[in-house]
C-alpha cells in the first residue's frame, strides 16, 4: 500500500504533495483529485505539483476556503495495487483595501478600508507606522478593528495607516495595504467676547491664523476705517480691525468672521449691542429715618436696559433686590449719613443720578423692664407686667438713645420717690431707676393694678414707649408657733400663721411654705395626719439626739412675695437619766453589781430581757466588759403635755471587767556554757505577785523563784526553758511561757601522748580531744624544734597530724605539740609537751 504523504494547509494556489512508494516496486503510479478542474502537473510521479489558479476566486465560494483530495494509485511488479489519499486545505488570502489617499482638517478622521473576503470570513485591524509619522504623535483608533472606525491623532501632519486582513480561519494567510492621511488646523480666530457700545459706531477686532477673511452681518452693515461715515468704505468688510455703523439705537447685531487656509474654513462671530442713552431719573429727596430699615426709595424705570440703587455705605441690603425702581425696603448696618444713587445700565451707556443723602438715625426701643407674656393683656397687647411686695417697686427701665421719662396713670394713688426738677408733684420722673410707690395695695381693690409708661425720645422725632403694669402685693410676716414635745423623740406641732379667711391681712393667699427643720423628721404615721413640708402645719420629731432644733420658715403669697426668714427654737423635755452606782467585774468573773436609785418622779425600771428580775433596782453576778440597756418610765416635764402623760427613755451603762494581770518578760535570753548565769527583765502589767519556774529537755523543774527580777545559774549542759505566772491584787492569774535556749557543757582538753600512724584506723592521728572549744591552734616540731605540721580543727581526728613529712614517714620516736587554744567559757589553753610516734619496723 502506497502512502500519499501528510494532510497540508496552505494559503497559496500552488502546492507539492509527497508520497512514499520506495521499496514497494513500484511500476505504475497515478494521481486524481476530488474536483474537476484541478491541475495536475505529472501526475504520475510521487511529488507532483498540483493548482487550483484556474479555478480562482469561484472555487473558494462563500466560506474562503476549499478542501481538496489527492488519491494515490499504485501498481507494483508482481501485479498488485494500492490506493492512498491525501487533503489539501487552500485558504483564500484577501487582498487588502485601507482606502485612498486623503486629507482632513482637525485631528480626526473616518478611515474607509474595506473587507475583501465575504461573509464574514477575514477579520482585520489598524496600525500606523510611527516612523512616518509626526514625532510624538500619540494615535487612538475607536475600534481598530473596525475598517471603518474613527482615529484621534494629538498632532497635525502626515501619518502612514497599515490596514492588515487575513482568512478568519489561517490567520497566516493576509495582507497590508497602506493610506496616508494628512491633518490639516482649522484657522485659529477669536472675535472676542460679546460687547455693547453707546451709541452707533463699533470697533471689530478679530485674532486670526492667516489674516486672510471677511466680515459679515446678518441684514448687512456698513464699514469704515473710523467712526465717521466720511470713512465709510466696503473694502473694510475685509479688515481685521474694522468699524460698523448701526443706525438704529437698543438692538443687538450678531458679525461673522470667515477665514480660509486653502482647504480649511473656520468661523466665529460677536454679538454688538447698539445701546442709547437713557437718564437716571429718581423720585426722592434729603430725608431723615428712623431706624435702619428705609421704605420710600423710588425711581423711574428705564425704557431699555436695567436700573439699580447703590449705597455708598457697605452691608446695605435692599429687598427683594436692589435691581428695581422702588425696593420693598432697605436695610443698613450702621446708622449715620448713607448716599444712595440710582443708576441706569443700558449696555455701554450708563447714566447715574444725582446723589440722594439719607440720614439713619437710631430708633429708641423703650423697654420698661419687667416680664412679658404674649396675649396676658389682650391679642397684640405688648404690656409688661410684674408684682411688687409691698408698697414700693424699683424700676429698671433700660434705655437706649435720647431722653427717658417715666410717667404715671394714677396720679392720686401713686408717684416716685426720688423724682428730678420736670415735675416737682413726683408724677413723672427722668431717672430709669426710680422707685414706684403706692398707698394702696392693689390685690383687693378695683381696679388691681397700676400702670407706669417709660417714654424715650432721640431728638429726632423718633419716639417710643413701653408700658409697664404693676400689682402691688403685700409682704407675709412669716411667723409660726411651736409645741414642745411630750416626750424625747415625740413630735412637735409646727404651725405657720395663715389668714386664709381675713384678705386685708398681710398672710392672706399663702401657698408656699419652706420649713427649715435642723434634721428634723416629717410625721406621717402613728395617727397623725401626713403632712409634706409645704404645708401651713407640720408635725416633726429628731432622733439626732441633740435637744435643741432651731425652727425656720419662709413664706411665700401667691403674689409671688416672700416673707423674711422667722427663727424658733424647740428644746425637748430633759432625759430620765437616774442615778446609780457599779461595781466592777473582775478576772471575767459575773460577780457585778449595778444599783439604780429613783428620784421624786417615782422612776420605773425594765432592764432588757435577758433578765429574769426586769424590774429591780439592783442587778448582782455580772460580767464585766459589757453595756446593759434600761428602759425608764416617768411621767413627762413638757408643759405641751397633757396631765398623766408618760414617757419612756433608754440608758446605757457600761460594767468594766478588771483586775487584770499580762505576764511578760523579755525573750533575749541567748545559749550560753555552763555555768550559765541569766538574768530576767519582767515586763508584765498589772502584777503584784510572781512565781518563776525553770525546766530543762525532759520537762524537769531545775529552778524557781517568786523574785519580781530573777536572777539563775544553769550548770549542766542541756535544753531548757521559762515558765512566769503573774498574779493580780485581785488574784487574777495570766501565764507566759517561753523556750527554749541552749547550754553547753564546760570546755576542756585532753592531749595524748603516743599515736601509731599505722592505717589500721586506730590511733591514725595526732588530734586533741576536746569540746567547747572557741578557737584552736596546734604546732608539731621534732625534737630540735623544726616545725613538722599545724592545725586550726580540733573537732576532725583526721584533720590531725598523720605521721608524715611531706610524702615520706616521719620516723618513730619522740616529737613535741605546741597547743593554744580558748574555750567558750573563756578557759584559756597553753600547752607544750612530747608525744611519742610507734610504728612496727617494715
């Protein structure tokens, strides 16, 4: 079986197959193909050339693309054959079309490529060549994928544009077509902003690119050199800087100018109004106001244009605004001389008028003082009110600019007390501070007020007043009177003086009654009535213990008038405090006595419960240290208190327990060798007799002594310890013990006089036996006194002499020790002698 080569894609009309027949002995060979029309070129060896170009473009149909199979036949020397097959796939490579050469003004341009294959089978997109272009340039194509899309270049020239198009299903089958584009400024000319002129001449000026233009006006224009129609000349229709003559007055005329550079046009135009004149005129004159807010401005309106007021002082405000012949009102910050002018703006044309002087002066604002409370008096009624306690009231009226003058309506019934020289019958008076004083009291009369008018006036005719309407009222007194309680801790009976049913009395029309009570305790149980502290009767008891309560109140009428403060004093009946006698406890024994007596009161007793005999006057076995509580019943000393009333009081009395003893000596005792003297320091309280004992480890009395400061030797070597009990005048008892300290036994010293350095653990060393030792010191030198060895411990055998020289055996014979030493009970040790060294021959 032959084989016809490798399936191929290619985006030309042309291609080469290869088939492999080697070894197969192969005699005839052919090749067809799957359309007709397809070009063979010898077809029967194995790598024929094959075409599809006569069939171009019909052959690629609508899809850009057409597949096309090869068939191998074959025929080998013994008579057999094969087949074999192989595709072609030939892509359609688009031609493509980015458009015409062109050129465009500004920097944007529609770009005109076209797609060459159909139904949709290529895609294609759009660079620029940078190296052709502008230097700098920055490129932006709206979608460079569409070959009719948008490009914004940021530069004028001439820039190279690549439209690249390829098969949609072989991109490497494409191709470039290139369209230069140039990018041309529009003119650059600025006619100016819009303007007006007075009257009929206007002077054009325009800032071109070229200078090359015209002017031109809708309805047409004349043209000059100069405002005057002796320079009237067309051919200025051309100039940059021309003048126009406009006949008619108060109308706007709109010139173009139009500018050429070969290919590109531009255009911009201004807006000239033509205005005439038109007079200021105002409606006022020189006034004078009172106040900051002025009304009566006024003007004529003008025909064209528009008219506004100004003044010449700052912050002036005119409402609703000041763009109108007759403002609602105008407002100023500062009193004074203002100019105002009106001025007409008609364009260019602006005429003002001669300046309106106003003279601002301050309002007076009258306020009589007192309280104001809207609709009281009637609706818009602005009568201030306020009470008065008793006959007089002092005013405060405040005033502001001018003169002030107080005046009165009744001027039977009241007048003021410190008037000045305007009006000698004291009815009208110029001082703000003045006092208001009446005769009458005006809370039961008719009718049940005065009224005081404060009136300023600023010299200027500008006035104002503020009335003033006073109720005279009198002053309570404030007065009470107390109860003294029955008993300590009853309440007493409080009452404030009313005159609820006498009006012409001064504590008429009391609500308000502020009790000052010194800790007192408001009743509200116990069958009296409950009371608050704001009322006219109170019952109130103290449990401070104090007897004494200063009693205050403070009253106030429903005028609002307070009365002064009223003080009394409430002493409560003395307390039932009998007489009696104690007699102490002592050593925490109950063997107390307490005996009460009674006086001419005829006094009963009941002592707390914890008695059996609750009534009697002698209690006995009592312990001490203790407070015992009784109740004592009397009959009461108040003179507020009924015959036959009884009271109850509480006493305490306290039952000392004595006769104490603290046993106490001082603890420094410190070990110490026998024999050990101590000496002890007693400390104890409250003793009057004393009773030592010393016991040593095994709890055996050594010692005792009844000595308040004792004095004891220990001689033997132990533990011990101190046992005190001190006995009181009252033979209480208290007992301290302690312990324990040490005693050693008495130092001494024994030196042998031979020692075998043997090593059988025997007599190995030359060591001393001693005990309480408190230094030591030994020296060991033969026998022509040459120091052989020394040491300070004499409690270690070993730390003794071993019998060597160094490393070597001292040899046996005699040696002599040098001892000092000191015991701990001061003994002091100087010994000197021979000691012999044996050891058995080696």
């Amino acid at each position: 079986t032959p084989y016809a080569g490798l399936n191929q894609e290619t985006c030309d009309q042309t291609t080469q197959l290869n088939a492999d027949t080697i070894g197969m002995n192969v005699t005839t060979l052919n090749w067809t193909a799957s359309l007709a029309g397809v070009s063979i070129i010898t077809n029967n060896i194995p790598n024929p050339i094959v075409s599809i170009a006569s069939m171009v473009p019909t052959i690629y149909g609508d899809s850009g693309q057409v597949t096309v199979w090869f068939y191998l036949s074959t025929f080998n020397t013994q008579g057999c054959g094969g087949t074999d097959s192989v595709s072609v796939i030939f892509y359609q490579v688009p031609e493509a079309d980015a458009g015409g050469d062109d050129s465009v003004c500004g920097l944007e341009y529609d770009l005109l490529a076209q797609f060459d294959l159909v139904n949709n089978q290529s895609k294609g997109q759009w660079n620029y060549v940078a190296s052709q272009s502008p230097s700098g340039a920055v490129v932006n194509f709206v979608d460079d994928t569409v070959p009719t899309t948008t490009v914004h270049v940021s530069t004028y020239g001439f820039y190279y544009f690549v439209w690249s198009e390829w098969n949609r299903e072989n991109n490497n089958c494409r191709d470039y077509d290139t369209v230069i584009i140039q990018f041309i400024p529009y003119p650059n000319i600025d006619c100016g902003p819009d303007f007006s002129v007075c009257g009929k001449w206007a002077e054009l000026n325009v800032t071109t690119s070229t200078g090359i233009g015209q002017w031109n006006a809708i309805g047409g224009a004349a043209y000059a050199s100069a405002p005057d129609t002796a320079y009237l000349n067309p051919a200025y229709q051309d100039s940059i800087n021309a003048w126009v003559y406009h006949a008619t007055p108060n109308e706007t005329t709109t010139f173009y100018w139009t500018e050429y550079n070969s290919i590109c046009v531009s255009v911009d135009s201004v807006n000239v109004y033509f205005a005439g004149e038109i007079p200021a005129v105002p409606y006022i004159q020189d006034s004078t106001n009172c106040g900051l807010v002025f009304d009566d401005l006024d003007a004529q309106p003008p025909q064209y244009g528009y008219g506004y007021w100004i003044d010449t002082v700052n912050n002036t405000q005119f409402y609703d605004t000041a763009v109108t012949p007759h403002p609602d009102s105008v407002v100023v910050q500062y009193y004074g001389m203002h100019h105002f002018y009106w001025i007409v703006n008609n364009g260019a044309c602006i005429d003002t008028s001669d300046v309106i002087p106003i003279l601002f002066v301050q309002n007076p604002i009258a306020n009589a003082g007192g309280y104001y409370w809207p609709g009281l008096f009637g609706t818009g009624s602005e009568i201030k009110t306020d009470t008065a306690c008793g006959y007089d009231y002092y005013l405060g009226a405040q005033p502001t600019i001018g003169l002030g003058t107080w005046y009165t309506t009744d001027q039977v019934n009241t007048w003021f007390l410190n008037p000045d020289s305007i009006s000698p019958d004291s009815i009208a008076t110029h001082n703000p501070n003045d006092t208001a004083h009446t005769i009458i009291l005006t809370y039961n009369t008719n009718p049940n007020h005065y009224d005081f008018v404060w009136v300023e006036d600023n010299n200027y005719g500008c006035t104002d007043q503020d009335t003033l309407r006073l109720f005279f009222a009198p002053i309570p007194t404030g007065d009470f009177t107390v109860t003294e309680p029955w008993c300590i801790g009853y309440p007493s009976t409080i009452i404030a003086h009313t005159s609820y049913n006498q009006i012409q009395n001064d504590d008429w029309g009391l609500i308000h009654f502020n009790w000052g009570l010194d800790n007192g305790i408001v009743d509200t149980t116990g069958g009296i009535p409950a009371t608050g502290l704001d009322e006219d009767t109170i019952y109130v008891h103290w449990d401070n213990g104090d007897p004494t309560h200063i009693i205050s109140l403070l009253t106030i009428s429903q005028y609002g008038c307070s009365s002064p403060i009223s003080f009394d004093t409430i002493i409560e009946p003395p307390k039932m405090n009998p007489d009696y006698d104690i007699e102490d406890g002592t050593c925490g024994l109950a063997n107390g006595i307490i005996t009460l007596y009674t006086d001419t009161h005829e006094l009963t007793f009941t002592w707390d419960s914890t008695f059996t005999n609750q009534t009697d006057t002698i209690q006995q076995g009592l312990l001490g240290n203790q407070t015992f509580t009784v109740l004592v019943h009397g009959e009461s000393s108040s003179p507020d208190a009924p015959q036959g009333t009884f009271c109850t009081d509480t006493i305490s009395i306290y039952l000392p327990d004595t006769g104490y003893t603290t046993a106490l000596f001082d603890t420094l005792i410190s070990d110490g060798v026998a024999p050990y003297s101590v000496s002890i320091t007693n400390l104890s309280e409250n003793g009057q007799n004393y009773q030592w004992y010393v016991y040593d480890q095994n709890n055996q009395l050594v010692w005792s002594g009844t000595d308040e400061f004792p004095t004891f030797t220990i001689n033997q070597e132990g533990y011990y310890h101190v046992v005190l009990v001190s006995t009181s005048r009252d033979d209480c008892l208290d007992t301290m013990k302690w312990g324990e300290f040490y005693v050693e036994a008495s130092s001494k010293m024994e030196v042998p006089n031979v020692f075998t350095p043997n090593g059988d653990n025997t007599n190995d060393f030359f060591q001393v036996v001693a005990n309480t030792l408190e230094s030591f010191h030994g020296i060991i030198t033969n026998r022509w006194g040459k120091k052989l060895y020394e040491w300070d411990n004499w409690e270690d055998e070993s730390a003794g002499w071993d019998g060597k020289i160094g490393n070597s055996l001292a040899t046996p014979g005699a040696y002599f020790y040098i001892i000092k030493a000191t015991g701990k009970d001061g003994t002091e040790y100087d010994l000197q002698g021979t000691f012999y060294l044996l050891r058995e021959k080696q």
